[in-house]
C-alpha cells in the first residue's frame, strides 16, 4: 500500500510541475514580440542572397529587351535601379510578378531603374506562360526574355525569383528571393 500511496503522490506532484509548465510557456508566448513570419516591424525574412551581399557590385552585361533595345550596364550607371530574375518554370516566379510592378509605381522608379530578366526556354516553359509574365510586367518595367545560360547577366543569382537593388554607383543594397525583401532599404524605417 506504501508503494501505491507514494506512486500517486509522485504522478501528483508531477502534474502540478507539468501544469506550471504549461503556465510558464503560455505566459511567455503571450508576452514575447510577435515572431517574424515576413516583414514585420521592417525585418526581412531572408538575409541577403549568398551569392549577391550587400556592398557587391554590378558586372557589366548586355542585352536586348522585348521591345529591341539594346540595353548595358553602362545605360543604368547612375541611377537607382532593381535587377529582377525570373524563370517561366518556377511556380514562386508568378507570385513576385504583380508584387514587382507594384513596387516600381509605389516607389515612383521609371521602366529603366527596374529590369525583369525572364529565362524562357521552350522546352521548359510555354508560350502561354511567357506571355503571361509580359501582360503582368507590361510597359512598367524593361523586360529581357532569354535562354537559359544564353546571355551575360549582372548578376549571378542562383536561383529563381530574385531580386537585387543597386545604388548610383553600382553598388547592391539589398538582394532577396521576395520584392519585398527590398522594402528594408526602399521604406525608412
């Protein structure tokens, strides 16, 4: 009967430690700052892009837009411009589309501060797709459709979507796979 009596007070005793617990956990959950699920507060979710930091410079590049201009780096030196990178077949590309646009007319930059680069590869993406990404950008934003590895870019990203903003002097800023992960340097804070 010892035995029994002193079970029960061991499982009393650790329930009521399980209980204050619990208390304790649900106090500080209640209390502690919201988490950072996106940009709360100015925070971004990701740090920069490994491969493109802050402070990294511009390569020089050239291309020719959807519209047959040809456009370089020597064309954007001395403007704030944002450097966009989308791919036909990538699922998140679509979703950071209106989000670009967006932006560029909230920040009031004009079509040649913001270049969307867009690897379209016929094997990979249809054409549907392509033109979809062109009707979402339309005339806001200069646009580069190219082939996979088929030009010299500005950057090398990684991975798609990404997003890169450069100072005057060539200088990157910011880089994040979100539009919004600009907004820590383009929105004071």
């Amino acid at each position: 009967m010892a035995v029994l009596t002193a079970a029960v007070v061991l499982l009393g005793v650790l329930t009521v430690f399980n209980l204050v617990l619990t208390a304790a956990i649900a106090r500080r959950v209640r209390t502690a700052p919201a988490a950072d699920t996106g940009h709360a507060h100015g925070k971004p979710t990701f740090p920069d892009l490994d491969e493109v930091k802050a402070g990294a410079s511009i390569r020089p590049f050239s291309a020719t837009t959807t519209t047959g201009e040809e456009i370089s780096y020597e064309d954007r030196y001395g403007d704030t411009a944002v450097y966009a990178f989308f791919d036909t077949s990538c699922s998140t590309c679509a979703k950071e589309l209106q989000p670009l646009v967006d932006m560029t007319r909230r920040e009031g930059f004009t079509p040649h501060q913001v270049i969307a680069f867009v690897v379209h590869d016929d094997e990979h993406g249809k054409a549907e797709k392509r033109e979809e990404y062109l009707a979402t950008l339309g005339d806001t934003v200069t646009v580069v459709v190219h082939r996979r590895d088929g030009i010299d870019l500005p950057f090398n990203a990684g991975g798609y979507p990404a997003f890169v903003l450069v100072d005057r002097s060539g200088q990157v800023k910011r880089s994040g796979v979100e539009v919004s992960d600009l907004d820590t340097v383009l929105v004071p804070a």
